[in-house]
C-alpha cells in the first residue's frame, strides 16, 4: 500500500539552528521511530515543566501518548524536535483546530500549538527557534494563526510568544492564559528573528575567538608537522587558557609533552577538565573519530587545518558535507576544513591557533580570509608595513568554509568593542541577500573593505560548497557599494584601505590639500585625485631645500585652512643631515595641533626608514621634577605612508566615498506609496496568467498582458501595431495619427539601432510606404523583421530599465543608457529591490554617461524627476509580486517634460523561495 503524499516525510523541513549560547541545535520532523527518544526525553523533564505542559501532574507518558506525539500526519498533525547528539531536547507540535477549538482538517487555519523544553537547556533559545520554524511550517500547510493556553505562571514561555513580534491578541479565562496569534510575518517579527540571529551567531564566533581551554589534536611526537607547528605558535603567542596535546600514538597514560610542558592525551576523552576548542591537524579520513570524541567531551567548536575534503573532489566534497553534519550533530560549529587557523589578540586571550609563526600586534583591524595563503601574506604584510601604525583584533583563515563563513563574521564584528576596521578577502559569497544586509548593517558603524577573487569565473573555487550567482561582477560590485562596502581589486588596494581607515579620521568631503618638497611628485598626486573623483587643491611646493620645520608650518596651515578637508604630504630625499625621524616628528607634531580631526597619507619616494618612524609609539614624556604632577600623555599620533601617490589617493578616496555613504546611511530614503498602483488587481492577473500558462518555468508575456499589468502600476507603454504589410502599416499610422515610427520586433533586431532598421517622423502615407519597401529589402521578409507603426515619442535620451531575479541576491533594478556604446563599457548601474528614492536618485547618477541627463555640453536636462518615478514603479512591481521574474523596458526615452517607454516584457514565474524570510537556520550541507 502506497503511503499518501501527504504522509511522506517532508525533509526540507529539517535545519540546523544557532542557538542564544551559541551552540547549535537540529530541528526536524517527528517521526515514529523516535518513540524512544521520545520516552527518554520525558523522563528528563522535570515535574514543573511537565505540569506547565499538562496543566496537571504527568510523570509519564502512556504508550498512547507517545503513539499520538510520534505519528503526524504531517499537514493537520505535525511535530517538531531539537535535537543535539541525536537526542531531543525540545519539541513543539500544532494541531490544526476549528473554530469551537475541536481538531480540524481541510480549510481550517487555526492550529493549537504546544512546547516543551528539557529544563537543562532552557534559556538557550530553543523555543524561540522552533516556533519560527513550527510557524513556517504551519503557513506552509494553509495556517494562518496559531493559539496556545499557557498557565499564568508560566511566564517563561509566554514570554516566548509575546517576543516573537507576530500581531496577537490575548485573553485570561478558567484561569488559563489563551494567546491567538497570526503567522503572517511582519516587520516586527523579521526584525526579532534577525535580532536573535545576530546575537546567535555572534557568540558561536566568540565561543571559537575565546576559549578557555584549546586541545590540538594530531601533535606530531617530533618536532615540526602541522599539529606540532600549531601547538607551538599556541604557546609561543601566550594564550591564556590551558593547552592540550591530543595523539593517538601517546602513551596510554597522561603525561607530559616535552620541551613544550603540555599535558599530553591520546583522545580528547581522557582529559578530565572541560575544552571549549579543539584543532584539528589528522588525515581527512581520521577526523570523524575526532569529531566524535570532541562531540562527545563536549567541545564547542573545531578548527578543522585537515585538506581532502571538497578542494579534491567529489569524494572529498561528501566528506566535507559528513564533517559538517557531524560536528552539527553534536552542537559544534567548525572553521575549514582546509584552514589555516585563527587568531585572537586580546590581552584576555592572545590566541594564535594557526599557521603564522607569530603572533601580529593587537590593534583594531579583524581579518577575515578565504585563502589560507593570502590571509597569511596579509598578516605579514601589515605587520611589515604597519608594525606601531595599526594592529589586528582578530584574524581567520576559513579555508573551505563549510560551516563558519564571513557572514558569522560580521554578525561579531558588528558589537565587537575590538575591531574598528574589518578587512575581508572573499572569493564566493555563498548568500549574497544576506552578505548585503549584514555588510550595510556593519558599515554603518564601522568600516568593511572586501576585495573579491575569482572575479571572472562563473564557478565558485574548488571546495567551496556555495549557491551558483548568474549575476555579473559589475552587479556585484554595485550591490556592494549600496551596502556601503568599499570594495577594492587587489590585496594591495585592501592592505592600503585598511592602513588608512584604521590610522585615519574619516575625511568631512574630497577637498585635498597637496604639499611636499617635490613638484613633480605633487603634480603626480594631483592627477591621480582628479582620476579618483577627489577635489585637489593646487599644490604647495615647499622645495627640495624643505627641512622638517618648513613642512610642520606647511602641514599646519593645511589642517587649519576649512577649505581642505584631508592632505597628502609628499616627499623625496633631501641633501643634509635631516632623518626620516626628524620629518616624522615635524608631521605628527603638525597633527597633535590641528583644531580638527582631518585624515593625512604621507607619499614618499626611497625614504628609509620614514615608514617605521611615522608608524612608531610617541617618545615616552619626560620624568618630572619632585612635587610636579604627572605630565600629560603624549597623543599617540600616528600617519601611513605609502610608496606611490595612486596608491595613497586611491586610499583616502575610498575613505571619502565610505564617508559619503555614511553620512546617507543615517537617513536612507523610503519607498514611496503611488495612489494609482492596483496591487490587488496585478496579483489576480498574475494568478490568471501563471494558470493560463501552467507556468512551471518562467514565460514571456504578451505584449498585450505585458502592457495590461504595467499599467497596474501606473507605466504607460507607448501603443505599437503590427504592420504585416505596407497596408496594414497605413491603416495603422491612420489609427495612431501622423508621425509614426516603422521599426522592427524580431528578437534578433530588436533594439540594432546600428543596423539602421530604424524609420522615424514618418509624416505621411507615401513616405511611410517607402520606409515600408526600404526596411524590408534590408532586413528580410515582414514575416521574419515583424515590422510595426508606433506613435512618435518626444526628443530626449534613450535609456534601459531592468529588473532581474537571482536566486541567490535577490531582485537587481538596473539602469543604463541605451546603445551600443554603453553596452561595450558595461556603464549599467544597480541596486537591490526595493529601492528608495535615495537608491533611485543615485542610480541615475551613478553611470559614467550620466552627464547627458544633465544637460552635457550645452543640451536641454531632461526630466530625471519623472525618470526615478518610473525606476521605483519598477522595483514596486517586482517586489509586491516576486512573480515577476524580469522586466525589461527598452528604450524608454527621457524627454524634457515626461518619460516614453517605447519597448516593454515581462516575465512571471512561480515566485522562487525567499530564504531571507524563512526562518533562522544555517546553510544546509
């Protein structure tokens, strides 16, 4: 007998969660072979609990009990378990209800829903997150609202439902506490779960970044190898916890590593104290039994240095994906595997837990590094260049990223009282919807600068298990920006960013001043900042004969004039006995006495040593005499300097856009409301036309359907009719009214202006039926160019406006001017959907050709008011109704007075999942 559908386990129902302490926890359906679970379960609740339950003593539950909490019919009956190694610690179920409150099936949308939580783990979060996950369950299924009857005194779990931001209301009766309420998601209850998810795994990071006890397993008996390398660079940085060494090959008996002192173990099982972090340096093919004894002890997380997982291959990519199912099993979160560690320099850590021989100076600067190799390289490099100037909080080397990526990152980085800078090098970005939200929450407190490899290729690195992206770079690169990232092209471009943002105040606007002992070097800077978008100042030229007094007054006479809002200081080598320290000193002088905080780069050419004493501590004040005060500290001033002038200007221009960006971020638009959009009446022709079409996949619309729904939202198509032969052309010139345009529709033709397939200001019948003969003898046959009359649209510029859905970003409005020129550039500009009038407003701006909107050279503006109506209608209409898949308006011409759109698809589909909406959980492996 074949088993309804509706009875079929339903596996996308299972996730892993990151609970309030950080650990994690899997959620999945009930099913009847876990009645021992179950059982087992219960007897580890305590009488209270049961009772808050029950609403009456229940020490046990009969076999019917279980029989009834283990058998859903997974659409009127569901339940819901959390589970860490395998065994329950909470569930949750619904049952669907009419409206007497009796049990229901069909058309019902009520459902009664009931928790329980093992008293050991409550205060984790655990409710919290199978509710989110029971309430999409029960939309799902055609739910619409849940009740639930909590004892007064059960404070804990009302708190539970009232937190959860849902639209409720509340009654007191029988003395029972009934609490109704809809499970339509509201912006209170998403801004709640993104809440919750932030302080989540914010502290799953914080549990690997400080913990208070470290094993390393796999530490070679000899000298050198990786797990010895590790174990080493762990003591050599002063962590402040206790260390383990963990080999197999060990003794039996506990004893002592040698020369190291540290306590030596076979298997993380025999140590008798807690650990929070294990490392993990063994074969691929060893590591599950590690896991299984870190899950077992109790271990937090894993930093997994092991390769041969999906970097190899398909085998190794299942490998990675058990890794990853495994440590989830038991509640660990896992950095890698392929990784090179982590770093932690707080003076109430100093964790070194990677392959970097040392550990860097603490600083204000977190790291973040797909690639082992380059996170390294950056260490190293800011160590050399920066040593004294800037120094890192914390550093990661995610490796494959299986489980912890750069997101994680962010939500710590967003509270960490450390990090005032984040430096990040990606190379995918797994979940680009929420990358973006993250980043435009972090940036609006403090600076993110993420250079991005494997820029152009369609597939993401080997090993890294991520969402495929159709979007281009370019379009990355504008999602980026919106957020308020800066993004750069190279690891030099993110090392000198980070130097400067780090060290630097951010500048108030792009005036820069330019002073130095070098016209040539100056005039070098000069252009660069014209080529970067900045406003220079005509530069001072102090001479070569300059000596560190001459560029203090020079500097300080910068800093105060109010028409400068940074400077660049430029220098070569001078003849006399003047030092790189004595120019140094005259600089940070000028600095500790300007009247107001403005960001200086120094750029100089074959200066040694310049770099190091700009970079270098304040000299320690002087001993006072007996009975004086203590003296006051010296400011701790400190300036990067860079080899190059593009270099230092590219730096400090990026600072000036982040600011820019900054300052907007504080009020970022809205999204209008238009009078004229029927929303209700888009929706019932989408339905409509998705069943007449029994659309699975996307479809194109008819011009005629694409037209009716445009209009919905307020968009006028210019009418166009078909002219299959000169008579029909004529009779439709007569329809529309002279002058017309006769153009072609055929998809291969369509917007070749260069083709010259085009007729304009036809006036009249002769001239229309010559155009007629003209384009058909050019073009083909009319049954092949589909020719058409449409009314003439007044002068201005021909732009593009599109909308297109990714399944990993989202909905992209884009924007462009029409041509061949600005398609060869790829001078489109982008933002995510919706967008706000802000967002409208610089998405117009934002496209090199934006001048000719302006009136360039001398023309006629044209109306870019009317132009970002017709772009926030757009992004409306694609974001009331995920639907519309992609909507494409070419050439919409933007006159003087009004826009035309002369050309309009669509195309609806289905609407594609939204993750973001959905409940917490962590990608699946």
């Amino acid at each position: 007998m074949q088993t309804p559908p509706e009875h079929v386990y339903p596996a996308h129902w299972e996730a892993d969660v990151v609970l309030r302490d950080g650990g994690t926890a899997r959620i999945r359906p009930i099913t009847p072979d876990d009645a021992e679970r179950l059982v087992s379960f219960y007897e580890q609740v305590s009488d209270e609990s049961k009772y808050y339950r029950f609403f009456a003593p229940y020490p046990r539950l009969s076999d019917r009990d279980v029989h009834r909490f283990t058998h859903h019919d997974y659409v009127d009956r569901v339940g819901l378990a959390a589970t860490v190694g395998g065994e329950f610690i909470a569930t949750v179920r619904y049952d669907r209800i009419d409206g007497r409150g009796m049990p229901a099936s069909g058309t019902a949308d009520e459902a009664e829903v009931a928790f329980l939580v093992q008293d050991a783990h409550q205060g984790r979060g655990v409710a919290s997150a199978l509710l989110e996950h029971i309430a999409a369950v029960a939309r799902e299924r055609s739910i619409r609202r849940f009740a639930a009857e909590v004892l007064p005194t059960n404070t804990k779990m009302i708190k539970v439902f009232t937190d959860a931001g849902y639209t409720q209301k509340r009654s007191f009766e029988d003395g029972i506490v009934r609490l109704e309420f809809d499970l339509e998601p509201t912006d209170a209850s998403l801004a709640v779960q993104r809440a919750r998810e932030r302080l989540a795994e914010a502290r799953s990071v914080q549990r690997l970044l400080a913990p208070r006890s470290l094993a390393v397993v796999g530490t070679g008996r000899e000298p050198g190898g990786l797990g010895r390398t590790v174990l080493r660079n762990v003591l050599a940085g002063g962590f402040t916890g206790r260390t383990y060494a963990v080999n197999t090959a060990f003794p039996a008996e506990p004893s002592v590593l040698e020369p190291e002192g540290v306590p030596a173990h076979r298997s993380v099982l025999t140590i008798e104290d807690p650990v929070d972090l294990a490392v993990v340096a063994v074969p691929a093919e060893h590591v599950p039994a590690v896991v299984a004894d870190c899950g077992e002890h109790g271990v937090q997380g894993l930093v997994v240095l092991s390769a041969g997982y999906a970097e190899s291959g398909p085998e190794g990519r299942e490998r990675q994906r058990e890794l990853v199912r495994q440590a989830r099993t038991y509640g660990m979160r896992v950095i890698g595997p392929n990784a090179l560690g982590l770093i932690n320099t707080a003076d109430g850590v100093r964790l070194n837990a990677s392959l970097s021989p040392e550990l860097p100076a603490a600083g204000r600067v977190g790291l973040f590094s797909q690639s082992g190799a380059i996170g390294i390289a950056l260490l190293s490099g800011l160590h050399r260049r920066a040593a004294g100037l800037v120094g890192i909080s914390t550093f990661v080397s995610a490796g494959n990223r299986a489980d912890v990526s750069g997101n994680d990152f962010l939500q710590y980085w967003h509270d960490d009282p450390d990090t005032d800078v984040a430096l990040m090098y990606l190379e995918s970005i797994g979940n680009p919807r929420k990358f973006a939200r993250l980043a435009r929450r972090t940036a609006a407190r403090k600076p993110l600068v993420v250079v991005k490899g494997a820029r152009h290729g369609s597939a993401a690195p080997a090993g890294h298990t991520v969402p495929t992206t159709r979007i281009p770079d370019a379009t990355v690169s504008g999602l980026l920006r919106q957020a308020g990232v800066i993004r750069v092209d190279t690891v030099t471009e993110l090392a000198d960013a980070g130097l400067l943002l780090a060290s630097q105040p951010l500048p108030a606007g792009p005036r820069v001043a330019i002073l130095g002992n070098s016209e040539s070097l100056a005039l070098l800077t000069y252009d660069a900042c014209l080529t970067d978008g900045l406003r220079p100042l005509m530069p001072r030229d102090l001479t070569t004969a300059a000596a560190p007094a001459d560029f203090r007054t020079a500097l300080t006479e910068a800093l105060a004039d109010r028409a400068c809002d940074a400077v660049v200081v430029t220098a070569i080598p001078w003849v006399g006995d003047t030092s790189a320290a004595d120019l140094a000193e005259a600089l940070r002088d000028a600095v500790a006495a300007a009247p107001a905080a403005k960001p200086v780069a120094v750029v100089h050419l074959e200066i040694p040593g310049l770099a190091e004493a700009l970079a270098a501590p304040p000299a320690p004040a002087p001993t006072p005499a007996p009975g004086d005060g203590p003296p006051p500290a010296p400011p701790a001033v400190r300036i990067p300097a860079y080899p190059a002038a593009e270099r230092a200007v590219r730096a400090l221009a990026e600072a000036v856009r982040y600011a820019q960006w900054r300052k907007q971020a504080a009020d970022p638009g809205r999204v209008p409301e238009y009078d004229d959009i029927d929303e209700a009446g888009a929706a019932a022709d989408i339905d409509v036309l998705l069943t007449a079409h029994r659309a699975t996949r996307a479809v194109t619309l008819s011009a005629a359907d694409t037209q009716r729904l445009l209009a919905r939202y307020g968009i006028a198509v210019l009418p166009a009719l078909p002219a299959p032969d000169p008579d029909s052309a004529v009779r439709a010139a007569e329809r529309l009214g002279y002058p017309v345009a006769l153009k072609p529709t055929a998809p291969h033709l369509r917007h070749r202006a260069d083709l010259g397939g085009v007729r304009l200001d036809l006036g009249g019948e002769a001239e229309l039926r010559r155009s007629y003969t003209e384009l058909t003898e050019l073009l083909g046959r009319p049954e092949e160019i589909r020719l058409v009359v449409q009314s003439m649209a007044p002068r201005g510029v021909d732009t593009v406006v599109r909308a297109t859905i990714d399944p990993a970003a989202g909905a992209v409005l884009s924007f462009g001017l029409a041509g061949a020129p600005s398609l060869l550039l790829g001078d489109t500009a982008h933002r995510l959907v919706p967008a706000t009038d802000r967002d409208a407003a610089e998405l117009i701006r934002s496209v090199r050709t934006a001048p000719l909107l302006f009136g360039w050279r001398g023309s006629t503006p044209v109306d870019t008011p009317a132009l970002e109506e017709l772009l926030l209608r757009v992004s409306r209409l694609v974001d009331d109704h995920p639907e519309v898949v992609g909507a494409d308006l070419e050439p919409v011409i933007v006159a003087q007075h009004g826009v035309h759109v002369l050309g309009a698809s669509l195309r609806i589909a289905p609407p594609p999942a939204r993750t973001d909406l959905g409940p917490r959980s962590l990608p699946p492996y």
